[in-house]
C-alpha cells in the first residue's frame, strides 16, 4: 500500500477541510447566538424604557396637572352649556378678510361644451359659495401694453 | 557490482506471503498516526477556540453584565405585574423595573464601613439595623427595595463586593392618589391588598394577555374628586363619597371615597376605608325615590291625591314628623318636591310591608351589593321587620345601605326599569351586546317616567334646586339624614347627600354626590343639607363632564319642561290646589 496515495491524500484533505468548515460554522453559530442575545437584551431595554416613557406620559398629563397649567398659562375656561352651539345654522360665517392682491388673479372659466343644462347648473353651484366678490382688476393685456409701449417709441 | 549498486538503489521487495504482512503492518502505523494527529489537531483547535476565541467572548459577557439569557420578550411580559388602564387607556396602574439592593454578609468585606456609607445614601435606615444586616449570619438580606438610578449609582461607587442588586418590578400609579378606592394598591412584592388590584390578583400576576381595562374615565374621576373634595373642605366635613354612573349599563365612570389616599404607601388607615361601598349608611330622603316609585307602580293613584301631613304621623310608640311641615294637605308632587317624611312614610303604609319589602329586595337594597372589588359592606336591614321598619324606610331611616347600592337603585328606576348591574370592568363584549335577554324589569316604563318628572320637579321647583344646570335638565333628589351617636339620633351630625341624574328626558348620566357630618357656613344661611351641601356639587360635575362626554344642550322654556305637567298639583302661595280632589 503506498503512503501517500492520491486517494489518502484526498480524503484526508477533505476531513480537514470538513473540520474547519465544522468548526467555522459553529463559530458562527455562537456568534449568531450571541447576537440574537445582545438583541434580545436591547429590545427588552427598549421595551422597558418605552414602558417607563409611557407612565410619565400618563403621569404629566394627569387632568390636575394640564388643569393648572391652562389656567396658568392660557386664561381658559370650562365650557358652559350656553356656549355649546347645537344648530348648525347658528355657526357664525368666518370673517372673510380679502386684501386688495397686488397681482392680477386670474381664475379659470368653465368652458362649454355646447351649452347643456347640467353644465349651467353646475356653474351656479360653484358660485354660490363664494359670497364675498373678490376684487377685480382692470384686465391687462401683455401684447397691448407691449404694443403701446412698441408705438410710443415709434413716435419718439 | 551492477547488480549491487541497482540493488542499492532499488527497494526491498519481498514478494510471496510474507509481503502481505508487511503491509498490513505499515497500513495499521499510518492509520494509527493519522488517528493521532487528528486527535492533536483537535486538541490544537478546542485550545484555540477555548482560550483565544471563548475567552474573548466570556470577557465581553462580563462587560455587558453576565447575562446571556435567551429571553423570551412575551415570557417575560408575563412575569410583569399586568397593567390597569381607564376607559380610554390612560395607565392608573403599572410595573416598572428598579434594582433592589441586597447584601451577602459572608463576603462583606468592612461591616462597618458599609453600613456608615449606606446610612449617608439612605439617611431613612439606621446605622444599628445596618450594622446589625451586614454583620448577620445569613447568606441574604434585603437592604432597600427599589433604588432610584442615582442612588444605585452612589452604590455601585461604594465598590463594596457583598452588596448586590436584583432586578425588581415596582407598582407605580401615574395618577397619584386619583382613585386609589377602587384601583387599590399592592405590597412591595407586587400582590394586591385591595380595590381591583385584590380582586384581579390572579389576573393581573397569572397569564394576562392584555392591560385590564376599567370602566374609569380618569377625565370625570378628576372632576368629581376635584368637586367632592371642593364641597368636603367648603362645609368642613370628616368625609364623604361620590360616583358617576352610566344608567343604562351600569358602568361606573367615576367613583370617589374621601378622605383619599397615596396608593404608593397606603399608611393612613381611616383613608383606606372605601365609604362608597363598604360603609353603609341610613341614606334618609333619597329613599323617598323607591317609596314614590313602588307607591306609583303598585297603587293606581293619581298625582293629585293629597297626603295629610298637617299633624306629625304617630304610629304606636313612634312619632314622624316634617323639618317644615306645610300649612296644606301635600299632593304626591308635594311630598316628594318638598321631601315631607310624614307624607312618604304615608305612601309606604299604603304599599304595605310585604310589597315594599320584596320591592327593596328586588332593588337589591336588602343583600351585599354585587361589583368588582371586595370591598362590600352589608346592608343592616331592621330585624324582625315590623310595620313601623316600613314606614321609617320610606324616608331612609332604621336601614342601612352602601351609598353606591342606592344610587344603583334609582338609576335602575330612572333607566327606564331595568335592574342594573354596577360594574367597574369595561367588557367590549357587553357593550357590543344589545339588551341582555336576562333582563330583570323593577319598574314599568310608564312609572320611571313619571318618577323621572318628580325628579326633575325637584330641581326646577324644590330641595334641589342648586343643582340645576342651565340647558342640561338636571332631575335628582336631595337626601340628608342623622347619624346614629350611642343608639340616639343626633342632628348635628349629618349625612347630606344628593343623587343628580341627566339629561331628565332619557337619562345617561347618574351623578352622587355625598359629604359626611357638613356644618353650615354663612354662604348656606346655615344650612348643611343636601340640597345646599351635596347639590351645588353634583350641579358643578354635570357643568363641566357634560361637555366632555358630549351630552348636547337643549334650551327647553318652562312650559315644555319635563316637569310641567306636574305643576298644577303644586298649591300656591295660600296653600290651594289648582285641582282638588
């Protein structure tokens, strides 16, 4: 029988070869483990403080601390029946203030396909809301003041 | 020499039987050296592993604090004290982890160097008892349970090797002393001594799956202790009690005993008393709810039938008698309006004992009340029951009940006349549950709707009239009653309460409000009753949780208001009827 035949040679390679992928493994294993361990222990950390953020949540918002903290700090009142408005109707309409806008505005007109009926009353229910009329320039023409301003320097 | 020099050269080959031989011995020495050497590498690599790789990672245990425990989060949360939260999900109860200090006195190394230091950090130990711990035979000895980080810190910096720490869970209340009667408490190692935490003790330290969720809403809690607390201190009363009751479930929103205590160390003893619904008491006028109301569903009167209550009612030896007795016969309204004893002790004899009796059985006035914590008193109900026991009833004397028991009473009159169950455990399945068929009605609907006109009689009209809120249709009953000193009733020590319900016109809401031995002040023209003591109160709780729990206003004129058809049997101001029977 020869030593060092090619077959000897191989399996004993591949045994060693075996072993370390063995051995890796389980380092890897053990490192795997470990970590699942550190993350284990970090969200349990985590779930503990959150635990811990929870209750002074609660305890900072008890009703007699956020109570004296209103009264301190925003002159609120507890609510009457009689400023409980219950009809709909009865909401006051916001004050609409319009300032006079320094631009043009421009807004965009319904076209009209023909003229149906349904297009027209369509056109009166998006104006109905609107209550205050916004205020309405004089239209500017681009070409004809450009056109005038081209004239003037003509003459000139 | 060739053939010398080639032999040389050439190795030995024996050829026949001995060669096999020969083989098999070389195979067997190469076999047996690879088994060792691979034996060796082994070696090799576990010694590599063990002290450079291990020994690496044992170190970086160390330094993370030893523990390499596979935890489970889930198992874990199991070993946690559940939580309690209200209706809304604010937490009134929950565990928080703190290191506890102990100390192993074998391996203490300067007893009193330690016990010196310790006394500095917690100047609440003393220095004997500390000395006494380290230098014990004992293997273990708790120190202080519950450290703060800082102090946990200093002691980590004493560096003393024998004192250790162990990671412990502390009940903590956010809400403070907010509603410590019906939550309770539990002791340092976390076991429930009274209120939920007792009676859900198996709950709370077994397999819970989910934070136990009261009926509480820590809102309303806040108002009614704010305001019982308010009416205790404005008419210097010993105490008192309080609740706010949903009446169509029986789900108890808001429940207050007073004087209150600090759930965290539960010291003062008369404070641990849940007045509520372990002290029982003779609730006087209130009473006058189930008498009218078993008067109007048992006898078929009408509201007009007038009560003589000109003279004082003497029945045997006993003799009843009005605070302000009228100048005029008084109609049902009247009596109940006007809170006259002769007059209710009238309709009572007139329902007779055995319907009465088995109508405050019904009502469950005369059996422990059922609710969720253990904290029950028992009702003291006259024994042997005599006529005379039915007449005093009537008006709330010579029987004693838990104050909840009785607001439970009328709130299942008021209801509609439906016996209510009180609870204190919000079950989403119950409330998803339409009416229960197991249903148990007290009172036709018709009767809780005219008791629901008295009721409202009386804050429009009578006793109660301090506790009207504008828009949200307050109906309620005034009670005061005398306290029992030595076998003898004494008037100067009273028992004033009120019982509130809102909206009159289908009622959600049962407000009470009640304060323990009140003394008038100059603002209540002396006066200490309820409707001067209790009634401003419950007024001021429906004012500010009625907005909150989103009961909508209506502004009724007087005319349509639910208590106007009763009007005309009320006499004028000479003391006639509208209408005479």
């Amino acid at each position: 029988m020869k030593l060092f035949k090619v077959s000897v040679l191989l399996s004993i390679a591949a045994a060693v070869f075996a072993g370390a992928l063995l051995f890796m493994t389980s380092q890897k294993v053990q490192q795997q483990e470990d970590r699942l361990a550190a993350l284990r222990n970090a969200s349990r950390q985590e779930v503990a403080h959150i635990r811990v953020l929870r209750a002074e949540w609660d305890y900072l918002n008890r009703p007699d601390r956020l109570e004296k903290l209103v009264s301190d700090h925003m002159g609120m009142d507890v609510v009457e029946s009689g400023a409980v408005i219950t009809d709909v109707n009865h909401v006051p309409e916001p004050l609409m203030i319009a300032p006079p806008s320094r631009k043009p505005q421009f807004f965009a007109q319904p076209v009209s396909m023909g003229g149906s009926s349904d297009e027209d009353e369509q056109e009166q229910n998006i104006d109905a809301p609107t209550t205050t009329p916004l205020p309405v320039r004089e239209e500017q023409n681009f070409n004809k003041l450009l056109g005038k301003l081209k004239k003037g320097g003509a003459d000139e | 020499m060739s053939d010398l020099m080639r032999y040389g050269k050439k190795k030995l080959r024996i050829e026949g039987s001995r060669r096999s031989a020969l083989d098999m011995a070389r195979g067997r020495l190469v076999l047996i050296s690879a088994i060792f050497s691979l034996a060796y590498i082994l070696i090799a690599a576990r010694v590599v592993d063990l002290s450079l790789i291990q020994g690496q990672l044992a170190n970086y245990h160390v330094a993370r604090g030893g523990q390499s425990v596979p935890f489970n989060l889930a198992d874990e949360e199991k070993l946690r004290r559940g939580d309690i939260v209200d209706r809304n999900g604010v937490l009134l109860a929950t565990s928080l982890e703190t290191e506890s200090l102990f100390a192993d006195p074998k391996i203490i190394i300067d007893p009193a160097g330690a016990a010196e230091a310790l006394v500095k950090i917690f100047p609440d130990l003393t220095y004997g008892d500390l000395l006494r711990k380290l230098q014990g035979n004992g293997r273990f000895t708790w120190i202080k349970r519950n450290l703060t980080p800082t102090e946990q810190s200093l002691i980590l910096a004493l560096g003393e090797p024998g004192l250790s720490f162990k990671t412990e869970y502390k009940r903590i209340y956010p809400q403070g002393d907010m509603a410590p009667h019906i939550v309770g408490f539990t002791n340092v190692d976390g076991k429930g001594l009274a209120g939920v935490e007792r009676s859900f003790d198996d709950y709370l330290s077994g397999d819970h799956v989910k934070p136990l969720q009261l009926t509480i809403d820590t809102r309303i809690q806040h108002i009614l202790l704010e305001n019982l607390t308010e009416a205790i201190a404005l008419f210097d009363g010993i105490g008192g009690a309080g609740v706010v009751m949903d009446v169509r479930n029986g789900e108890i929103l808001a429940a207050a005993s007073a004087p209150i205590f600090d759930p965290h160390s539960p010291k003062n003893k008369d404070a641990l008393f849940n007045h509520l619904t372990l002290g029982v008491y003779e609730m006087g006028s209130t009473f006058k709810i189930f008498s009218t109301a078993a008067l109007l569903e048992y006898e078929n009167i009408s509201m007009g039938h007038e009560f003589n209550t000109l003279e004082p009612l003497k029945r045997g030896r006993f003799r009843i008698s009005d605070y302000h007795p009228e100048k005029h016969k008084l109609t049902t309204p009247e009596v109940f309006m006007l809170s006259s004893n002769i007059g209710s002790a009238l309709m009572g004899e007139m329902v007779g004992t055995e319907r009465m009796k088995s109508f405050y059985a019904d009502l469950g006035l005369l059996s422990p009340l059922e609710l969720e914590i253990g904290e029950i008193g028992k009702p003291l109900v006259p024994s042997p029951w005599r006529d005379i026991s039915t007449l005093t009833a009537s008006y709330g004397h010579g029987i004693a009940v838990a104050p909840l028991q009785m607001v439970t009473a009328a709130s299942s009159i008021i209801n509609g006349g439906i016996l209510l169950k009180p609870t204190v455990i919000l079950d989403e399945n119950a409330a998803n549950k339409s009416q229960d068929s197991t249903e148990l009605r007290i009172v036709s609907p018709q009767t809780a709707h005219r008791m629901r006109q008295l009721l409202r009689l009386v804050v429009t009209d009578g006793t109660g009239k301090n506790a009207d809120v504008e828009g949200y249709r307050v109906g309620g009953k005034t009670g005061t009653s005398e306290k029992i000193v030595n076998g003898k009733y004494v008037s100067s020590k009273r028992l004033s309460s009120f019982v509130g319900f809102f909206p009159m016109d289908a009622p959600r809401y049962a407000v009470f409000v009640m304060v323990d031995e009140p003394k008038g002040t100059k603002k209540s023209f002396g006066y200490a009753t309820g409707g001067w003591v209790a009634a401003p109160a419950v007024g001021n709780i429906i004012g500010a949780m009625a907005p909150l729990l989103g009961v909508q206003p209506t502004h009724v004129p007087k005319e349509e208001d639910l208590a106007a058809p009763l009007r005309r049997y009320i006499a004028d101001k000479e003391g006639k009827h509208l209408v005479s029977y």
